[in-house]
C-alpha cells in the first residue's frame, strides 16, 4: 500500500488522505440514500486505517531518518495531519454509518490528541528551524490539510455532543472554538496560496492534487458550521450566535464553490494545455476529498439555511466524487500489482 518510490521509506506522510477519501465518499453515499456503498466502503476503511497506521509505524522504526526529514521539510511536514482527519472522519463513518457511538468517541479523542501534538510540533519546527524555502517552493495547498485537521476534530465532536446530554455544552462550546480557529488558520494560509499562485511562475509539476484541498478546506468549514446549527439546541451560546453561524458557514460554502471551476481550469491547464501526465500518486486521495466534502456540506448546509433545493445538487456530485474515488482506487491497484511485479524480478532477476 507504499505506493510510493523507495517502497516503504518512501511512503508520503500524507498517505492517510486515502481513509479521509474513503470515508467521506462513504458518508456523501449514506447522506443521498446509498446505503449499500456507504457500507462498502466503511469495510474498506476499516481495512485502511490500521493497515496504514501499522505501516507509519514501522516507517518511524526502520526508517527514522526518513521521517525526520519529512517532519523538517515544509513540502511534507503538512502531510502528518492527514492522521488527525482520517481519524475523525473514521469515526464519523462509525457514527453514522455503524452506529458505533463508543467507537467514534473514543477515535475522537485520539484525533484530539493527535491534533494537539501535530499543530503545535510542526508549525513549532517549521517556525524555528534555521533554513527555510522560499515562499515559491515552501507553500502549497497540502498546508491547508492543517486546517481540515482542526475542523474534522470540530465536527466529530459536534456530532457526538447531541449524544452527550449534559456534557454538550462545553464540547460545543470547545468545538466553537475550533472551528473558528480553524477558519482563521486557512485565512492565513490562503493568503499565501493566493499571492503565490498570482506573483510567482507556476510550472504544471508544481500545479499537484493536493491544491484542491484549496476548496475542500473550505467545504469542511462550511460542513462544521452547519453541523453546529444543528447542534444548537444543546448550548445556550450556539443559540445565541444562530445568525452568525447561519452566515459564516454560507460564506464558507460559497468559498469552496468558487474554487471549483477555478481548481478545473487550472486542471485543463495542466493536463490537456501542457499535456502533464495523469498517473497515480497518492497525492490524488487529497484531491477526492473534497469533492465527497462538497457534497456532504451541501446536503448539511440545505437543511442549516433552510435551502431543501441545494440538496440536489449534492445528489447529483456525489457521483463525480465516487468516480474520483473509483478512478483513484483503480490507479492505487494497478500502481501496487506492478510495483509487487518489479519486486519479484529484481529478487529473481
């Protein structure tokens, strides 16, 4: 499941995108009546999410120079925080696909902890260490990964709070409080996307996957704040902050729709204009993300604003993140088969 050149010790931090794709795909299917590939592919991640973790954790024992220098490089560092989403995301499958309350809440507090030590690890090194890329070649939109960490920490909980009874008030109130952290995050962070898609050349090697998750970070801010409404029968201060939450999380919806035309021109740009090959790279789960993300935030956002006619929309996208999916799983299935292949003849060879 490497996928990746150099087999294991090769393997990208951000591997974990593949349990968030799968899982989001999964929940977009539950949300619009497929139930049946809801179910599939909750099975499937329950496969992937231990299998990966079993392979970060050998990755760390056998090949701990690796790791550190992925941890040091401001490319891939960010690609940690996929654990911290495919985590949540997980256990929002397990909570609304498998009806397993205890499961998701105890995934849930793994996320947390796992957000507390990334954030505050990577962005500690990335902040201090002596040498430094250049804006141009140091920031991507893999950095916006950090902000969907937060923000999936936020909607698991907001979730399992309706499930809390007199402990949903100060869940909801910590949940709050990460979504609005988590959207001044992808301010700051945008910020530089945007100035370095606008002031610096771009080359299509450079236009990679993980620049969708420009709309999926929006997609999932816009999905928490329509999880909050939902939530604010439990917390006197969500009932108090009803309007603003109505209108950010439409701003946040609103974001991730403009990126979509936007992330498709540049995608014609790069692989039809400068005819870039399309292969597989594991990078290419960050970029199913948000399309499954987009169609779970419009189907929750319809009922938060009172829209029921948005609610068509997300059944009609979910086909075309299923097919992101189903194209990508194939590409990680041919990928593994002649890379299994060219390990046999190299040890028969």
């Amino acid at each position: 499941m490497t996928a990746a050149p150099g087999g294991l010790a090769g393997m990208h931090p951000a591997y974990f995108a593949l349990v968030m794709a799968t899982g989001i795909v999964s929940l977009a299917c539950h949300i619009v009546g497929l139930g049946a590939v809801a179910k599939a592919l909750f099975g499937l991640n329950l496969v992937f999410y231990p299998a990966l973790w079993a392979l970060a954790i050998a990755r760390v024992v056998r090949h701990r120079d690796r790791v550190l220098a992925d941890i040091l490089d401001h490319g891939r560092s960010v690609g940690f925080f996929t654990a911290v989403a495919a985590t949540c995301v997980l256990g929002s499958q397990c909570l609304l696909v498998g009806d397993a309350t205890r499961a998701a809440f105890a995934l849930w507090v793994v996320g947390i902890a796992l957000w507390a030590v990334l954030t505050y690890a990577v962005f500690t090194i990335l902040f201090v260490k002596l040498e430094k890329p250049a804006l141009a070649h140091g920031v991507n939109g893999g950095w916006l990964i950090a902000v969907v960490a937060a923000q999936s920490v936020s909607v698991l909980g907001a979730q399992l709070a309706t499930r809390l009874g007199d402990d949903a008030p100060p869940v909801l109130l910590f949940c709050l409080a990460m979504w609005l952290g988590g959207g001044m995050l992808y301010l700051w962070i945008i910020g530089l996307i945007f100035y370095r898609y606008a002031f610096f050349t771009m080359s299509p090697s450079e236009l990679a996957p993980p620049y969708w998750i420009n709309m999926g970070a929006a997609a999932i801010s816009a999905l928490d704040g329509a999880t909050l409404v939902a939530a604010a029968p439990h917390s006197p201060v969500l009932g108090q902050l009803l309007p603003f939450l109505r209108g950010m999380t439409l701003l946040w919806w609103s974001t991730a729709t403009w990126w979509i035309p936007m992330l498709v021109i540049l995608g014609v740009w790069r692989h039809v204009y400068h005819r870039f090959p399309l292969r597989y790279d594991p990078l290419y789960w960050g970029a199913v993300f948000p399309l499954g993300m987009y169609t779970v935030c419009t189907a929750r956002l319809s009922t938060a604003i009172d829209a029921p006619y948005l609610a068509e929309i997300s059944g009609r996208f979910v086909y075309v993140a299923l097919g992101a999916w189903l194209t990508t799983a194939t590409g990680m299935a041919v990928h593994l088969v002649r890379s299994a292949r060219r390990s046999v003849d190299r040890q028969t060879g």
